[in-house]
C-alpha cells in the first residue's frame, strides 16, 4: 500500500510540473519596458499631454505575464542617456523621445531601445496636422513595438490554455506559439522582423541648420554630412541609426554663414567645403575648409563670391559663383531700388589661383537665373538640356538655355528663410528682403535613365502675402519628374512639423543608391535660429539597381 501511495505522489508531482514547466508563461521571459517621459517642444507648456500619452502608451505595451512596464521620472536627451536609465532600472528595453507642437501641426519622434544590445529596435516618426492626431501616433507606435516585446510569432493577445498535447519543455531559441490557434495566422505579418521606416531622424541639435551637403570629407570611404549653423560647420556620419561627430570649426561672431557647399576643386582627393558667409554690412567674407592632418583647415579666406556646387547629370560637379551686388559705403543694407540688383550679371565656373577662387568661364543661362534654386539637364530625355528653376513667386519654371519659358507650376516650392536686406528708398530705414531660393537638384534616383527634380516645399503661414516676414510651420521635399508637357509630383517626403531648410542627395548608407538628406528646423526666421532646434532627416531610396555617382 506505502508503495501504491508513494508512486501516486511521484506521478502528481510529475504532472504537476510538466504542465506548469510546458505554459506559455515560462516558454517566455517577462520583457520590462521603461517609458520615459517625452521631451515635448511647444510654445506653451504641456505637460498633461506628456503624462497622458506616457500613460496611454503603458497600457497599450502592457500584457499580463508577458510584458510589465515601468514609467521614468525624467526624459532623456540621448540615446546614450535612455539606455543608461533603463539599465539602472534592469529593463530590457526603453522608449523615448520626443513630440513637436507648432501651431496646430505636431511631429512625434519616439525610439524603442534594445538594452542589451544597445541598438535600435524601433525609430518611429510621424506628423499630423492636428495636436489630437499624437494620440494615433502613439496607437502606431505600440502596434509596432508589441510585436518586438513579445518575440518573434508571439501572439499579440494573452497566451491561450495549454492543448490537450503538451508542447515540449525544452524553448526553441526563438519562441514560438505554444501551438496554431486561430490568433496566430492574424498576428504572423505583425510578428515579422521590422523593416526599416522609410525615413530616419537624427536626434536635435540645440542651434537651427541653415545650410547641409554631403561628401567623402576624410576620404574614409563613407558619406559625411556637413551642417552650417549661423556661426559653425558641423561634420557628422551616419552609423546605425546615430550621427558621428567626424569634426567642427568654430566660427566668427562678426560672420553669418549663408550656404556650405561641398567639392574636390583642387584635385587633390579631399574635397574642400566652400562656406558662403557675410559680414553684417553685406560684405561676403567666404571662406574655405579642408580636411588636413585629422582636422578642418581653413585653407582660403575672404572670397568676394557667392557660392554654390552643382552635380549636373553627365558632367560631375561644378562650382558656380556670382559676385554681389553694388553696395553703399558704409551703411549696412545695399544701396539698390530692385532686389534683382543684388547680384552682378554673370554666373561662372570657379577655379583655383592661389589661394583666391577667380572666374574659369561665363555660363550661358537665362538673364533671371541667380546662383541659388538653379540647375540644368536633360529632365525630357531628348537630348537636349534644360533649366530648372525656382522664381521670385516660389514657382518652378523650365526653360531651354536661351531663356525661353517651356512650363511654369501653378504650386509653390522652395520657400527659405535666409535673406538679404537692401534699402528700398531714401529714409535708411526703409528697407526689403530679398529671400535666397532654394536649391534644385537633378537626379536619376530610381536608375532607370529618366531625372527627377528634387526641391523643397515649405508652407508659409503668411501664404507668401507679406515680403519682409515670412513663417514656415509645415516642410517636406518634394520629387517630380517629366510627363510631356510639364513636371508633375510622384511623392512627397513626410511632412515635418518646421522648416526645411536645406536638402542634400548622396549615398547615406553605402548601398549604392542615393538617398535623400534634409534639415528640419524648428523656426522659419533666420532671427530665431540660434534659438531654435534642428534635426536631419534620411529619406531612404530602396532602389537597388542605382549604381554610385562620381
């Protein structure tokens, strides 16, 4: 009997364990998830909005047994700095980041961290125009990341009862579904590894970017981006999901930085970084940087030019100049009636004398044509080139060499807030802006023979009604391209809750297709950039067939 009983007591417990062990409860590790509060950046202060949607993303990322999450007490102004946090809290993951306000226009930028590995599970990134449209951002976002938390092929609900077939103790390095339930087939494209986002932010800078472009600066093999604030160049690279600080020179108090513009003129194999900069009297004072020894060295100064690099498709890089207009004697606006004046007739190619950049050759272009929101090529694919162009009125406009107008757009592009100021009467008082274009770029992005036009399509607030001020709140970059008789938009870039100021096309991510680079600033008036934030954003090209451009 004593035997009988024991063996009934070893065969419970036997049962007892194999059931409990084979649950999906042990099958998968509890995930903890840190939730720091977002940094939020809004003219007024939010802070409801801030708990309500750090508590809202909790109990969308919660599941009983699978998924416990903690709420920080502080946001994190890096990456470095949330991966920290969450490893003092023991989580495994952390989510971060920020939202915008401007206006009535919101853009929420949110991160969901890996902390033992240190990498980027999720970069999220949406705009809406409307504040209530955070809380679908944040629906979007725990969509995304819940698939992550719970493993692959984990269903997004709790786990169901254990079958009447017991699954094996022993875990498969990748955990999968206890067994096929109806829920899993509805979860599997859910569960998938993600893809990466279409388009990638860099965190913010503490300055607004006036100016970016994009080369090989230490000759290393890989893409830089060179950044121009009112006062400085930044050089950065991308590398997994993060910038790379590769070297910086500090500017003049006395100078305003217009444009960097970037272009081996020299031959040397390092291409130089040509700086547009002014004095407050309108004087330009522009400078050249080149990479020597591990650091920048300014290795010209004082160039009377405005100045700007093309990559004209079938003929590499140029480097354009355009000297300035004529300027009172000591005042401080130009001495001009029109702002077209501003610029002396003339556009050419620059080359080396020296140290001075000094005219090479006069380029045949249409008489309205400035240094700046310009370029030419062969956008009809019939042998013959043609300009495109930004206007004074923020229009496209095409035309063959000679100047005659082949299309102009009925919508407005471009949209910048760098400008020049010139005296419009006697009083000198009595001044205008003349707002530089934009940049146009020329590309075959998709490599199939035929070139887009890429340009900016800031919205002004003011509508473009008002000449002296000027308020952007909403940005993208629009691509267009030839259908017979005019340009026409085939996609738009995400609409970012700022001003875009400048964009860039070069190969980001070594694959050999050329993304697209643009900066987003928190302010459209250049008075306010040294007050404002910036970031870059990467929209990838997933076009493969694209071979690198010289």
């Amino acid at each position: 009997m004593r035997l009988k009983f024991n063996l009934r007591i070893h065969c419970f417990f036997f049962t007892f364990f194999f059931i409990f062990l084979s649950s999906p409860v042990m099958a998968t590790d509890l995930k903890q998830v840190l939730i720091l509060p977002f940094t939020i950046n809004a003219e007024k202060d939010l802070a409801y909005l801030n708990r309500g949607m750090v508590s809202m993303l909790s109990s969308r990322l919660y599941q009983q047994d699978r998924v416990a999450t903690l709420t920080g007490t502080k946001s994190a102004p890096n990456q470095a700095a949330a991966l920290k946090m969450a490893a003092d809290s023991n989580a495994d993951y952390v989510v971060f980041g920020s939202i915008t306000v401007f206006g009535k226009s919101v853009s929420t930028d949110l991160k969901l961290l890996d902390v033992e590995n240190e990498t980027t599970a999720i970069a999220f990134s949406r705009a809406g125009t409307k504040k209530g449209a955070v809380i679908s951002h944040i629906d979007q976002f725990a969509a995304q990341a819940k698939p992550v938390l719970l493993g692959s092929g984990a269903p997004p609900s709790a786990a169901a009862p254990a079958p009447p077939t017991p699954v094996p103790v022993v875990v498969p390095v990748t955990p999968q579904p206890a067994a096929p339930t109806p829920a899993v087939p509805a979860a599997a494209p859910a569960a998938a590894a993600p893809a990466r986002p279409p388009e990638w932010k860099s965190e913010r800078f503490r300055k607004g970017i006036i100016s970016i472009a994009a080369g090989d600066i230490d000759q290393d093999g890989k893409i830089e981006v060179v950044m121009a604030t009112r006062r400085d160049v930044l050089v950065r690279r991308y590398v997994k999901d993060r910038l790379v600080t590769v070297a910086e020179s500090k500017g003049s108090r006395h100078l305003t930085l217009m444009g960097v513009d970037v272009l081996d003129l020299n031959k040397n194999g390092r291409p130089e970084i040509f700086v547009t900069c002014r004095l407050a009297d309108g004087e330009l004072r522009s400078y050249v940087l080149e990479w020597i020894n591990g650091t920048l060295v300014k290795i010209a100064d004082n160039q009377n030019w405005y100045i700007r690099a093309l990559r004209i498709p079938g003929q590499g890089k140029l480097l354009l100049g355009q000297k300035r207009g004529t300027i009172m004697r000591g005042g401080n606006f130009a001495s001009l009636n029109e702002p077209t004046e501003l610029f002396l007739a003339g556009i050419y190619t620059l080359r080396w004398q020296g140290d001075k950049l000094v005219p090479a050759q006069r380029q045949e272009l249409p008489r309205d044509v400035k240094v700046y929101g310009f370029t030419w090529g062969d956008i009809r694919g019939k042998g013959q080139d043609q300009v495109v162009m930004l206007t004074d009125s923020y229009r496209l406009r095409v035309l063959d060499r000679g100047g005659r107008k082949e299309w102009t757009s009925s919508a407005k592009y471009g949209g910048n807030a760098l400008f020049i100021e010139y005296k419009t009467g006697a009083d000198i008082s009595e001044v205008g802006r003349y707002y530089l274009p934009q940049r146009v770029h020329l590309e075959d992005l998709e490599g199939d023979g035929k070139l887009e036009t890429i340009v900016v399509k800031n919205r002004d607030s003011a509508r473009n009604l008002v000449g002296r001020v000027k308020s952007y709140k909403q940005g993208t970059v629009a691509c267009l391209d030839w259908d017979v008789v005019a340009l026409k938009e085939k996609w738009t870039a995400e609409t970012a809750a700022g001003y875009v100021s400048d964009v860039a096309v070069a190969d980001m991510d070594g694959d050999g297709a050329r993304d697209l680079v643009f900066a987003v600033v928190g302010s459209g008036d250049l008075l306010e950039f040294e007050k404002t934030s910036s970031y870059l954003t990467i929209k990838w090209n997933e076009s493969k067939t694209v071979g690198k451009a010289p």
